[in-house]
C-alpha cells in the first residue's frame, strides 16, 4: 500500500500562519482560490448570459422599440459611467500592483479611490434610475414614467413610444433587469472591498500574502467587463438619425 | 464480506464521528465528510416526502375518475413530486452525499478546497429546502415542476414565487459544490495523483461539476425573471404582452436537460465503482469510460431543444437538435458496453453492491434505449407528453440515478459508518426495489405509446389495467426503499465493525480506517498505481 | 376498442403505420442490445463467480478495437434512428398542398373547432375519411397541445401564435383528443373525440347543423361590426388599405421592408395595428385588443381570406383601383 | 506537498507588470470608448451592432489579458476563461439555431389562399 511521505507535523512546521491546515503548501492554497474564483466568475457569465440571450431575442424581434426606447436612455450619465468603471478598473489594476511590491500605503490609497469610483458610479446610476421611476419629459413635451411603482410601464403619454408600448417595457425590462443585477454586483462588490480595505489597513497583506486583493481585482475587473457591453447594448442602440 | 480480517475488526478509537461531540460541532462543522452526513440526512427528509407524494400520485390513479382528490389537489400533488425530487433530492444526492464524503479521500486530500463553502453550501440547500416547505405550506405549486409560462406566470393562483426563490437558492448550493468539487480536484491531489490515476468516481464527478458551475447560473436567471414576471407582470415571457413563453422553455431547458446529466453521471461514476470492485478488476477501457463522462458533459448542453419538438420550435432547429442528441447517445453506450466488458475475467462477487450496480446496468440501459425513441424526432411527436416520457426519465433518473445512490450508500456504509449492515436485508431489499421498480414503470411505457397524455388527474378508462399495475408496483417500490432505512440506520448503531476494507477493494477510500479519522488520512499518501488494480499487488511500492 | 387490451392505438391515419414502423423497428434494436447485454451480464456473473474470497479478476485494460467498434456500431445505428425519424417528421410537419382547414381555438379547458363551413364544436371534431385535414389553432390563455393519438400526431396551441398540424383519417369511427400540455385545473378534463365520418355523412352534417352562415360570413358581419369598413374600403376616402385580394401576397410597410399578409399577419395588425404599417398610410388604427377573441380572428381572417382578387392593375398594391367592387354594406 | 501541476508554475505567480502598462490599457480602453460611441452615431446599417460588439470585445480582452493578468497565467486559466466564453456562445447561437429559422418554414403557416 501506498506509504506517507510526509507526516502533518513535518509539513506544518515551517508553514504560514496563514496556511489552512487542509493544504500543504502555501502556493497551492494561493492557487485553488484563483481558480475558485475564476471559476465563479465563469458562473457569472451563465448568470448574465441568460438576460444577455433574452436581450438578443427581443432586440431581434422588436428592434423599433429597443432603439426608440434606448434613446430615452441618458449617453452622457452612462459615458461618464464607462469612463469612471474603467478608471476604477485601473485603481484596481494598481492597488494589486502595490500590494504585490508590498507597499501597504499605496494599496490603501488606491484600495480608497477604487471604492469612491464604484460609488460614483453608483450614484449616477441611482440618478439615472430616478429619472426613469418619478417621470420623464420627452422632447416632444410629454411626460413618461417608464417605471412607476405601480409596476407596469406607462409610455401612453408619449407619441411615439405610445404606439410600440409592448416593445419599449421589454427594453426597459431588460434595462433595469441587467443594470440592476449589475449594480446589485457593484453594491457586493463595494462591500468586500470595505473588507478588503481594513484588512489592508490593519497591515494584513504582505509582498508574499496578498490573494485577497488579487481576488477582489479579479471580481471587480469582471463587473467592469460586464458594464463594457451593457453600455453599447443598452444606450446605443440606434443613436444615428 | 469476504476478507477475513472483517471477523476480528474492532472501530477505531479515534475518527471523524467522535472527535468531537455535541450538535454546535455538527452545525459548525467543515468536515466534507460530515457536511456529506448532513446532506444525507436532509435529501433523505426530502426524498421521503416526494416519495409520499408520488405515492398518493399512484393511489389517485387506480381508477380512471381518480381516487383520492380532485385534479386541482393532484395538480399540486406531481407538481410539489417533481420539485422536491429534482431539485431537492436528484440534483444534490450522489455529489453532495457521497461526492463529498469520499472525492477528498479518493484523491488523498485532508478536505475539499473551501470546507467553509462547502458547509455554506450545505445552509443554503437548507434554506432553499425552507422555501419548497413554505411554498407547501401555502397550499402547494400547481405548474408542473418545469413552471411553463404564461401559466405559472399570469394565470396560477399558488406559490410560484416562494417555489422559484426555493429552485433559485438551491442553484447556489448547487454551483457551490461544482466549484468546490473543481477546485479540489485540480488543486488537491496527493502525490502521484494523476489524471489518469483518478477512480472513475472522480471523474464523473469532474464532468457533472462543470455543468452545475455553467448551466445552473441559467436557470437562477431564468427562475429570477419568471418571478419578476409574475409580480410585476412586465412581459418578457407573457405571450399576452409582447414576450416570448417559448423562450422561457429554452432558457429552462439550457439548464434543466444537462441537470438530468447532474444527476445520472454521478451515478455512472458509482457504478463504475462498484462494478471494479464488484469484480475485482480494473474498469475496462478507463479512459473511454472517463472521457465519456466528459464528452456527455460538453454534448448534454447542446441538446435542450428536443424537450420542445412540438412547442413551436422551428423544423430546422428541431432537427439539429434531434441529431445531436443521438450523439450524446453513443457515450453512453461506451460506458454499458465497458462496464459489462470489465465483468469478463472478473471475480465476481455477489455482495449488495453488485447487485445494485446489475440493476443499475439493467434498467439504464432500458432507460437509455427508449431515450433513443424520444430522439427519433417523427416518432417522439406521438411520444412526448404521455407516459413514455414519463416512464423514460424514471428509468434514467430512478432506475439510473437512484439504484446507484443505494448500490453506493451500501458500498461505502461501511467507511462511512465503520459497521456492517445485514446482508441478507440488503439483498432483499436490492431484488424488492428491482423488481418494484419495474412493475411500476414498464407499463407507463405502453400505455404512454397508448397516448395517455402525463400530468392527468384522470383518464380513459382503457387505461386502467396498466395504471393498476404501476400502483401495484410503486408500493412494492415503496417497500423495498424504505428496509434500507431501516437496517442502514440498524447498522449505525449495532452492526458489527467493518474493518478498513471490508470488500477487498482497492482505492485510497479503503486504504485509511472505517470511519476515517477527521483529515482522512494520518500521513499523506503517495500513489503510485492506476485505479483497481488488482492482480499484480507487487507492483505497489513504497513511496 | 379492442375487445382484448391493446398495446398500441389504433392505426386510424396515414402517418399512423409509418410511425408505427419506427417504432417496431427501435422495439427490436432496443430488445437486441437490451437482451445482449443482460445476457451477456448474467453469463459472465455466473461463468466469472467469485470462487475464493480472495479471488482477484485479470488484469486487462482495454482494447481499442473493441472501444471503435461499440462506439462505431451505436453511432452508425443512431444515425439509421436519425434519419428515419427525421423523414417521419417531414412528412409530419410539411403540410398537404391541398387540405380541408379547420380551426381550432384552445382555452382553459375545452377545444373550440371552427369549420369553414359555419359549423362550430367544441370538444368534438367531425372530419371526413380520406381527405388531408389541417388544423390551425392558437391558444385564448395558456399552452395547450392538441394530440390525436390515433393519428399520431400533436402540436402545441400557443397563446399569440398560430400553429398547425395535419392527418388524413383513413378508417371511420371515433377517437381520443387529448391536452397534451400541462394548462392548468382540468387539464384532464381538456379532452374529446374526433369522428371521422364517410364523405357524404360529412356533407349532411356540415349541412345539417344550424349555423349562422359560413366563417367567412361570419367573419363580414364583424368587420361591419367593430367599424373596419368604416376605413378599408376603396373610395377616395379610405384611410386603410383595401384587403381585396392582400391575403397571401407581399406587402410593402412604411418602414421599407414587406411581409407576406398571412394569418399572423393579418391577426398582428388587429391587435397590434401600429407595429407593421402598409405603405402609405398613417398608424392610426386604433387596438382591437381585448375586444376581439381568438374565434372571431380567425372569422376576420378566414373573410380577409374570401375577398375576391380585384382585377390586376400593374402597381395596384397600395392605391386600389377606384372601379373596384365595395365590400357589400 | 504540491502535487506536480500545482508546483510547475507556482514560479509564474505574481508576474509584476511595469505601471505603465496598466496606464497604456486605461488609455487605449478610453479610445475604444470613444470610438464605440462616435460610431453610434454613424449609420452602419446591420454593421452598427457588430461594430460595437466588435469594440466591447477588444475591451474587454485587454482587461481580461493585462488587468486581470490571464496573459501572465497558467494553461487552466485561459481554460477556464475560454470555457466561461465558449459555453455562453453555446446559449446564444443554439437559441438563435430556433428563432433565427423561424421565417423559413416550408410552407409559410397559413397562407393558401381562398
């Protein structure tokens, strides 16, 4: 029969404290967490996935009220959107950087600034959600509430959305349906990061022990993949004439 | 219980069941091997009570105006059956129990590799089995457990919110476990654990991981717009506004066939246990059989679509559809035909475990051969929606899925527990549930071919003598499922102690003692061999 | 019925025997590859016994001979399944060119046939033996699937959409109309009888019943009555286009595409007038949802259907001839 | 103890990239921004939603390749990245295999003339 190599006192007496003890080795603890979470993050594709096909259905079928419906949709909150998602992809991308040089001041700082992007980003989108839930005028001079609390859509003010009234809340369904799930991914997000953040404040992470940021930075990278093709399919749809 | 050794075997002072005591150490507990217990106990809840269901089914349908209780009773009656049994029993039972309990031991790891996500995977199973009661409580789901829309969605006077947050909660225990289960197998394995080192088991396990981690998310989706539908009633699957009901089928079905592989490759995976060990052999063609399972994973999510030949799909997709699924037919034959070619030159014993896995080889193969009739796309017009289909799954995923799960629980009862069970019950019990089995789904394949319609509360008369016979046969069936409770949990407590190896059997599983001590082993092993290879013992060195 | 229990229905259609055949044919695989492996099981379980109970088997690992050909054997006989299956479908889904058409409306729980003719049933359909029958149905509420077992053929009523399927009865007699698709209470109650009668019953039962006129006529009284006339009609004052003749053809919409007027179309542009609007003309068609059911649409259509062809005029499309025939009222 | 797959590239773990390049990728993500807005803007035709699907899978490339590193990483990464990808088009194009042949039926329903 197979004999042990190692016995657990030989293989624990010189590990991390930070080593659980069903590993053996730091690296390959380090390692089963990144592919857990790429992993995961392959299940959140599937998970966007499914609104993505319903999206591509009904865009197929009903793309006069996809274009009308997405002009109704603010471009310059969701550029400013795109442009401060990505910049905290960078903030990210950076604080991982320093947490693997080991400089604890700049992982905070740029751990802090990631934070204050994502809820820029946050409260935009809640601007941008309000507009569309108290009422909207349109530049015909009409008011449209897309999303009333009712919870039906009501474009029959409108002239021109009026008509194609099924087509447009299928927009905004899938509208709100993948922002929404989107931002619920930012809110999470934000919330680990707060996590993160005391752990790097404490002095938790090391130039050998970081795989809590480099986690987190997967995670947030995703969300932000996510937003680069929401933006193109939700607000520009028919922008030209 | 053939090695002599198991007369003089005495339990082990010290193993995972009582190094620690008391209720907090159970809840708290990350010991795969006692998450797979818990798992155990609450499938087991849920298995009886779908079993209670499908046998008020069977009582209701001995006469043709219906039994026992009105449609509308019924209706909730095969609803709340299919639920509970799909999602609450047949998608966690082979991986969540046994897949737990021995993936870490078979690969020579101390645990899986995030014991915390494994035991909060086993709390949101819990409280997603909380939802499915509450959605009973509130007087039961009466949509069929496939929740077709517009009628779950706008026209369904029951709980199908609570129903659906149940399915969409147990999905995240679901891809927890996948997760966890890759993970561990890429990252966990002792020394000399190769790929192609790996039991079978394993593999299996491999494969039905990556579907759970890749079609579940779907279902979460689709199950989370279809409440958002019924509460907000926004259209995208209502017909009445603009949606789409035939999309809601596909996106269910995305997830819901390949979930039928969740819950039968596992079961392969057993099977090819306990036919190696059954015959002391290893299994023949390993790598057909492993890659087989994977070839099923990757082929299952591309056949969805013969679930709706007749649903408005177009003729075109049906048929890419239809040849598809042929292909993932022939994988299938790869693993029967290898599985009854390992038996030749084997030493075949005929302990429980084999007899199970007989079983399991008898009534898959029916099971999969009248798949082959549902692919044939003119024929399966007739077919789909009557008792055929009916019949056809109960072959895959009772005769399959189910025959497995004993044939595996009384194979490994012995590490798990550290005793034996009664033999002589155990072969009883195998032949009631064979035999039970059978009587109660054969006749549904006729009078399926008949054109009894499924899901009918009552039906033509005509119909009657083979309705009879499946009643008949279900309560043999209930029978024969509920001794091995009995003497299972008999064994627990007084049956006599197992000893390491009770069957003779090779794998790493066998190698520490019954019950393991709580990281499995007390040094890391080193393999050196293939799985079951028996007949040349000289080869195992020392590491 | 059979007097003795039967193991099949009955062959009562054309495509009864074909399916039928199939079905025999994978019987017989299946039992071979069933009965070859069980045999094959058992042999070995008592030829291989475990005969010491420290008794290991031999050691082999394979052969991939063996593994090509039990992979080459199930996939060369799938392929037979494949293609025999697929050519039953065909002829299961290609509608006859000629055919009687029948109407068929599903609704929590009954079947509502409507024949050309005038003649309306509900759980019961009377079809004449020997003719190509189509039905075209759609669903009031949920899915249902309308199954003929005996014809061996079923399809899906979806709510929103029409779909079809056909036979032709080959002996006379009755027999079951199930629901197939789970819709709800009485989902079991959701059943009926096809009686399919010798040609000339058939005629003296279209005649006998009372009806209040064809479907088509039915279909003119309510094109009077929800005011369609009111602007589809020829004169210079028309606000919709003239529907002489429209059904079946192409047609152009102001957004530069065209569709072909069928039933879907015809049924859309009632419901959901503003979504595919012929070229010029404004949408102003008000919605008709809500007020029309799904018998009287397809009454609308099936009179759209019986308009006469007006005299060709090249490019006589959107602008009809003024010399054209009104509608009568 | 690591088992052999996980020892061969616990070496590559934590391949430090200069700054700069992540400076390079938020630069050249911005000008993709740009583009796919200002190409809104321009009739394409069909070609609109490709273009911009087209951009959004360049972005999102570069942030999968150098943000998140998949370009330093081992084998099963880019497995599984591929995996994730691979089954999403799974969904997408077996679904489009229905809705897209829903015009070519044989005989388009219901339109036999009286």
């Amino acid at each position: 029969m197979p004999e042990a190599a190692l016995t657990h006192a030989d293989l624990h007496a010189h590990a991390s404290p930070r080593q659980q003890h069903h590993f053996d080795t730091m690296a390959q603890q380090k390692e089963a967490a990144t592919l857990g979470m790429w992993v995961f993050l392959v299940t959140e594709i599937m998970f966007f996935g499914g609104m993505f096909a319903a999206y591509m259905i009904y865009r197929m079928w009903y793309f006069p009220g996809f274009a009308a419906a997405s002009e109704e949709l603010d471009i310059t909150l969701g550029g400013i959107n795109t442009v401060v998602l990505i910049g905290s992809s960078l903030t990210v991308a950076l604080a991982v950087h320093a947490a693997q040089e080991g400089k604890k001041n700049q992982t905070v700082a740029l751990l802090i600034a990631t934070g204050l992007l994502g809820l820029t980003f946050l409260v935009i989108k809640y601007f941008e959600y309000k507009v569309k839930i108290v009422g909207h005028h349109l530049p015909d001079g009409t008011t449209i509430t897309l999303f009333p609390a009712a919870g039906f859509f009501d474009v029959s003010q409108s002239e021109h959305l009026a008509p194609i009234a099924s087509q447009v809340r299928i927009f905004m369904v899938l509208y709100f349906a993948l922002t929404g799930m989107h931002a619920l991914h930012m809110i999470i997000g934000i919330g680990i990061l707060g996590v993160i953040l005391w752990m790097a404040i404490k002095g938790a992470f090391t130039k050998e022990w970081h795989v809590p940021v480099e986690l987190f930075g997967l995670y947030w990278h995703f969300v932000d993949i996510v937003w680069i093709f929401l933006f193109p399919l939700l607000y520009l749809v028919h922008r030209h004439g | 219980m053939t090695t002599s050794d198991a007369a003089t075997a005495v339990m082990p002072a010290r193993h995972y069941l009582n190094e620690q005591r008391g209720i907090r150490s159970w809840l708290l507990t990350t010991d795969h091997k006692r998450i797979g217990l818990l798992y155990l106990f609450s499938i087991t809840a849920f298995f009886f009570l779908g079993g209670f269901f499908a046998l008020l089914i069977r009582l209701q349908l001995l006469s043709p105006e219906g039994a026992l209780m009105t449609s509308d009773v019924y209706n909730r009656m095969f609803t709340m059956h299919g639920v509970i049994m799909v999602f609450f029993f047949l998608i966690p039972s082979i991986p969540a129990t046994l897949g737990n309990f021995l993936i870490p031991i078979m690969i020579g790891a101390k645990d899986l590799a995030f014991p915390r996500i494994n035991l909060l995977s086993w709390y949101i199973y819990v409280l997603a089995g909380l939802f499915a009661l509450a959605s009973l409580v509130l007087g039961g789901v009466d949509t069929g457990w496939t929740f077709y829309t517009p009628f779950s969605t706008s026209f369904s006077n029951t709980p199908v919110v609570t129903a659906g947050l149940g399915v969409f909660i147990a999905g995240f225990s679901s891809i927890l476990t996948g997760l966890n289960f890759i993970v561990t197998i890429h990252r966990m394995r002792a020394p000399g654990m190769t790929w192609f080192r790996l039991p079978l088991f394993v593999w299996a396990h491999y494969a039905t991981s990556l579907i759970m981690v890749l079609g579940t998310p779907v279902v979460a989706i689709t199950v989370l717009l279809l409440a958002f539908e019924r509460v907000l009633r926004v259209g995208i699957f209502d017909p009445s506004i603009g949606g789409d009901p035939v999309l809601f089928q596909h996106l269910f079905w995305f997830y819901s066939h390949p979930a039928v592989y969740i819950m039968v490759l596992p079961g392969m995976g057993v099977m090819s246990e306990l036919v190696a060990s059954g015959a002391r052999k290893n299994v023949f063609g390993y790598s057909f059989v492993a890659f087989s399972s994977l070839a099923i994973a990757i082929i299952g999510f591309l056949v969805w679509g013969h679930h709706m030949f007749v649903a408005g799909q177009t003729v075109y997709a049906g048929l890419v559809f239809s040849i598809l699924t042929y292909l993932v037919g022939v994988p299938s034959a790869v693993k029967t035909f290898n599985w009854t070619a390992t038996l030749y030159k084997g030493s075949i014993s005929y302990d429980t475990p084999t007899l199970y896995a007989f079983g399991f080889l008898g009534l898959f193969l029916v099971g999969g051969l009248t798949g082959l009739f549902l692919a044939a796309i003119g024929l399966d017009i007739h077919l789909t929606d009557t008792y055929f289909v009916v019949a056809h799954f109960h072959y895959i995923m009772v005769g399959g899925t189910l025959m497995a799960y004993l044939g595996g629980l009384h194979f490994w009862w012995p590490k798990i527990t550290g005793r034996l069970y009664p033999e002589g019950w155990a072969k009883l019990s195998a032949l009631v549930v064979f035999i039970g089995f059978n009587l109660t789904f054969f006749p549904q394949f006729i009078v399926g071919y008949l054109g009894m319609p499924r899901r009918y509360a009552m039906y033509p008369p005509e119909f009657q003598l083979f309705n009879v016979m499946s009643t008949a046969g279900a309560s043999i069936l209930g029978f024969g499922y509920l001794l091995p409770m009995i003497y299972l949990t008999w064994a627990w407590f007084y049956g006599k102690p197992a000893g390491n190896n009770p069957w003779g059997s090779k794998g790493l599983e066998w190698e520490t003692t019954s019950p393991p001590p709580t990281f499995n082993f007390d040094r890391t092993p080193v393999v050196t061999e293939a799985t079951h290879a028996y007949g040349h013992p000289e080869e195992v060195k020392v590491a | 019925m059979h007097p003795s229990i039967p193991l099949f229905p009955e062959q009562a259609s054309t495509m009864a025997a074909r399916v039928d055949n199939l079905y025999f044919f994978m019987v017989a695989t299946s039992a071979f590859f069933a009965v070859l492996v069980t045999l094959l099981v058992i042999a070995f379980a008592i030829r291989f016994r475990r005969r010491s109970p420290d008794g290991v088997g031999e050691p082999i690992h394979g052969s991939l001979a063996l593994e090509l050909i039990w992979t080459g054997i199930p996939f060369v006989i799938a392929m037979v399944m494949f293609v025999w299956g697929a050519s039953v479908y065909f002829a299961l889904a290609r509608m006859p060119d000629e055919a009687l058409d029948i109407y068929a409306v599903g609704k929590q729980w009954m079947w509502k046939f409507q024949h050309r003719e005038g003649q309306r049933e509900i759980n019961e359909l009377h079809v004449p033996v020997n003719t190509p029958v189509r039905v075209i149905m759609t669903s009031e509420d949920v899915l249902h699937d309308l199954y003929f077992p005996s014809f061996r053929t079923k399809t899906d009523a979806i709510p929103g959409r029409y779909t079809q399927l056909w036979f032709t009865a080959t002996d006379v007699g009755t027999y079951h109309i199930f629901c197939a698709e789970y819709c709800g209470t009485r989902h079991s109650g959701m059943i009926g009888r096809v009686v399919v009668m010798p040609q000339n019953e058939y005629e003296a039962w279209l005649g006998g019943a009372a009806t209040e006129g064809t479907l088509a006529q039915r279909g003119e009284k309510l094109f009077t009555q929800f005011a369609c006339v009111t602007c589809h009609r020829a004169d210079a004052a028309a606000r919709g286009p003239l529907l002489n003749g429209v059904f079946g053809h192409a047609v152009a919409l102001t957004n530069g595409n065209s569709v072909i007027a069928d039933a879907a179309y015809v049924r859309e542009s009632i419901l959901n007038p503003t979504a595919k609007v012929v070229a010029g003309f404004a949408p102003i068609m008000p919605t008709f949802q809500g007020q029309v059911t799904e018998e009287q649409l397809l009454a609308l259509t099936e009179y759209i259907k019986s308009l006469p062809t007006l005299q060709q005029v090249p490019g006589a499309q959107a602008a009809p001839p003024p010399t054209a025939p009104a509608p009568p009222k | 103890m690591a088992n052999p797959e996980t020892a061969e590239h616990a070496a590559e773990v934590d391949h430090i990239l200069p700054r700069s390049l992540y400076f390079g990728i938020f630069g050249l993500l911005m000008v993709f921004t740009v583009i796919t807005v200002a190409a809104a803007y321009v009739d394409l035709g069909n070609l609109n939603i490709g273009v911009a699907i087209a951009i959004a899978l360049v972005k999102a490339t570069l942030v999968i390749l150098f943000f998140m590193h998949v370009k330093y990483s081992s084998k099963l990464t880019w497995v599984v990245v591929g995996a994730g990808v691979f089954w999403l088009l799974i969904l997408l194009s077996m679904l489009m295999l229905d809705y897209a042949s829903r015009g070519w039926m044989m005989a388009p329903p219901i339109v036999r003339g009286a």
